[in-house]
C-alpha cells in the first residue's frame, strides 16, 4: 500500500480495526494519528458493527429460469430473437433504401420529365416555327428582292414632306394580327435622308472628282460644297439643289450666291424609302425582318 | 465450466446476485431481470470461463449491468434530501439497528451502496471488489469505511 496520507487515512483505519495491518503499518499508522490527532476521532467513531444482513425476504423466485436446460432455450430463443432483428433490421435499412432510390428516382424524373415534355413541345414548336421560317424565308426574300424593284416606284409616289424630314431610319411596324394564324401584315415606313442629297452627293463626288479639297455640308435638300482650287488661289462656295421629277432629275448650281448652271439628268433619283409592306409573317420574323431594314442603310 | 458446474453456479450465486442487485437498485422485479441477464451472460460464455471464476464473471457483469440499468433509468440512487421519519416510523425504529441498516442503505450513494453490498452482503474481499467495481483497493477500502460511518450517523440522528 501507499504511504499514510490524510487522503488514504480510511482505509488504514478500517484495516488496522479489521486486524489486516501488518506490524509495521500498524506503527505507521499510530505514528500518523499521534502527528494529526484530528484523525484519532474516525478510530473511535467507526463502529463494524454496522453491517448489512441477509434478508429472509429478499428471495430470488426465478432460479428454475437460470439453469442450463433453460438457458439453452432461451439462447436459442434469443437467437432467433436476435435473428428477426437483425433480419427486420436488414429489412428495414433494404426498403429504406430502396425507398430512397425509389424516391430519388422519381424526384429526378419528375424534374427531368416535365421539362423534356415542354423541351419535346418546344421542339415541335420549334420544328413548326423552323418549318413557319422556312416557309416564311423565302417570302422574306422575295420581299427583299421585290423591295429593290418596289422602292423606285414608290419613290416617285411618296409625299415630298416624307423625303426631306429626317435623317436617321425609323422603323414603324403596323400589326394586324390575325389571331387565328398567327401571321401578321407588316407595314415599315422608312425615313431617312432625302435619297435626291445623297443622289446628289455621289453626282457631285463624281463630277468634283479632281477637286483636291471638298466639303459637302447638307442642308435639307440642298448640298454645300466649299472647295479650294488647285493652285489654292480661290476657294468659294457651291449651292446645289436637286429638284425630283417623275421623269427626270434636275440639278440647279448655285456658285457664291449667283446661279450658275443647271443640269438635267435622264434618270429619275432612285428613292430606297418608301412604304414596305410585307405580309403573312409571324413576330419573329418580324423582328429580324426590321433588322434587315435598318442595316440595309 | 460444464452445464451441471454452471448449474452449481445457478444454486450458489443466483440468490446473492439478486440480492446485490435488490440492496443497489431497490427494484426487486428489475433486480430479478438484470439476475437472469448476469446468468445469460455467463451460460453464453460457460465454456471458456473456470468455474473458480465464476463467481467475479457473474459480478462483474452484474455491475456492468446494473450501471447500465442505473444510466438507463436515471435513477437517483444517492439519499433522498426529503427523507423523513414519515418514512421510517417510530415502530421500526424499535427494530435492531442490523434490520434498520438494510434499510438506510437506500440512503447512500451508489458507489458506497455497491462497495458495502459486495462486502456485507457477498462476502467478497477488497481486492475481488476491487476487481469487480474497477476501484482501486484503497478507494473500495474508503467507500466501505464511509458507508458504515454515514449509516452510523443516521442511526444516531433517529435516536
């Protein structure tokens, strides 16, 4: 045993009142308890006497359930017992999972199939907006097609206000929609800068090729040009102002404020702008068919 | 062990073990349960354990047992606070302080109840108890000395 410590004094104690303390502790003992005499007072108040007795009550009533021929039974009862558990257990975690997976499966499904379906109609709408778009493109080429041919004679038609008003291109779309087909007329009215100017300019830039120095400013339907000479003696101004007719077109000149010459070309100006109807198309089509208007400038 | 050893084990320690369970749980029907489940153990194991040994197998794992009985049912085993006189009336005071003691046993804490149980009661040395509770011999030595001294005092306040 360990030294006699103030921890450990009890169980000195109750050996040395038991007689299990060997001559040596005993003396240990006496020595520790004349040092701390505080401790002299568990000696005398431990009372052995205190003891626990066998109660005639307390009698075990199931020994005939304990011995082996029993318990041989009974193991094997328990091993069955045991068997069914592990085997509902085994059961229990098998449908679980397959209950997951199960679940799993049709969560995914559920996700994935209502998509696909919708993937699937789309795609049909695709198809038959794919099929509309080929029907429909070779109508939106031939609008092209007959828009170049169209646009001169409207140009003669349309109202001189339509002409001179705006330099950028507006597009208006009139919708009639015919619900049933789902196809619409469209009607595009392009504004832009007056197609006589631009006549005009490319005249003018072919005529003042050689001039070393020009510079065209437009004002509504009449075009200036201030040039400088070859030898950069003179510089001066041109007026020139282009009057459209059904028939033909007319340049007059005017040069430092007093009219110089007019000029008279065969060809009537080729106007681009005009009313562009385009019918039987649908929305989509629309759009890319106003895109093509725009960038055609 | 054989199956008539094991079955000597049954008629020499089954009353014991139920009364170490009965003195520590004081639940005689649990006590009976928690007896049979310490001789289960040992009927399962019979044929790799001594019979010389049986005695601290059986009470080994009657205490494993009934730590887990205890940590299961949460039962307070340590002495109620609201203990009173209502409890233990005039009449059984009159019993002989050996009869009385039995019956404060309820009153001390687990491990002191355990440790004078298996010394009282199984007649077990220190050092099987030792073995059995997984105690150092000093601190079964401690817990016994204790046991009897807190007992002391209670017969002492209810004279």
């Amino acid at each position: 045993m360990n030294n006699i410590t103030k921890e450990n004094i009890e169980a000195y104690i109750l050996d040395y009142i038991e007689g299990n303390l060997e001559d040596n502790m005993r003396k240990e003992l006496e020595e520790f308890l004349n040092k701390n005499p505080q401790y002299k007072n568990l000696l005398q108040e431990y009372d052995p006497s205190v003891r626990l007795t066998d109660e005639k009550e307390d009698v075990f009533e199931g020994k005939n359930l304990l011995y082996s021929d029993f318990m041989q039974s009974k193991t094997n009862e328990i091993k069955i017992i045991r068997q069914n558990k592990i085997l509902k257990r085994a059961i229990a975690v098998i449908t679980s999972v397959a209950a997951i997976f199960i679940f799993v499966f049709i969560f995914v499904k559920t996700q994935d199939n209502p998509p696909t379906q919708q993937l699937t109609k789309t795609t049909s709408q695709t198809k038959t907006i794919k099929h509309q778009q080929t029907e429909i493109k070779p109508q939106s080429e031939e609008i092209i097609c007959e828009e170049k041919e169209f646009l001169p004679q409207v140009a003669a038609k349309i109202p001189q206000e339509n002409k001179t008003n705006s330099a950028k291109d507006t597009a208006k779309a009139q919708l009639n929609s015919n619900e049933d087909e789902k196809r619409y007329d469209v009607v595009v009215k392009r504004r832009r800068l007056s197609p006589e100017l631009e006549q005009l300019i490319c005249l003018v830039q072919n005529e003042w090729s050689d001039a070393p120095e020009k510079v065209l400013v437009k004002e509504g339907n009449i075009l200036q040009m201030n040039y400088i000479n070859e030898d950069r003696t003179s510089r001066g101004r041109i007026d020139m102002q282009m009057l459209a007719y059904p028939d033909n077109t007319m340049i007059r000149y005017v040069n430092n404020g007093a009219e110089s010459s007019c000029k008279q070309y065969a060809n009537p100006m080729q106007d681009p702008n005009s009313e562009i109807v385009i019918k039987n198309v649908t929305l989509k089509d629309l759009d890319s068919i106003i895109k093509v208007l725009q960038n055609r400038r | 062990m054989s199956g008539k050893e094991y079955n000597k084990c049954v008629d020499d320690y089954s009353e014991m073990l139920f009364k170490y369970f009965v003195k520590n749980i004081s639940d005689k029907e649990s006590a009976q349960d928690l007896t049979q489940d310490a001789f289960l153990a040992l009927w399962k194991r019979h044929n790799e354990i001594e019979i010389s040994k049986a005695k601290a197998f059986l009470f080994i794992s009657a205490h494993n047992l009934m730590i887990n009985y205890i940590n299961y049912t949460k039962k307070q085993l340590i002495i109620k606070n609201d203990w009173s006189k209502k409890e233990i009336g005039f009449e059984e005071m009159a019993f002989e302080n050996k009869n009385l003691v039995n019956h404060l046993i309820e009153k001390l804490p687990a491990v002191m109840k355990e440790c004078i149980v298996l010394r009282d009661l199984q007649g077990f040395s220190y050092k099987q108890i030792a073995q059995i509770t997984e105690m150092t011999e000093e601190n079964v030595k401690i817990n016994v000395f204790r046991a009897r001294m807190q007992l002391k005092k209670i017969l002492m306040s209810m004279k």
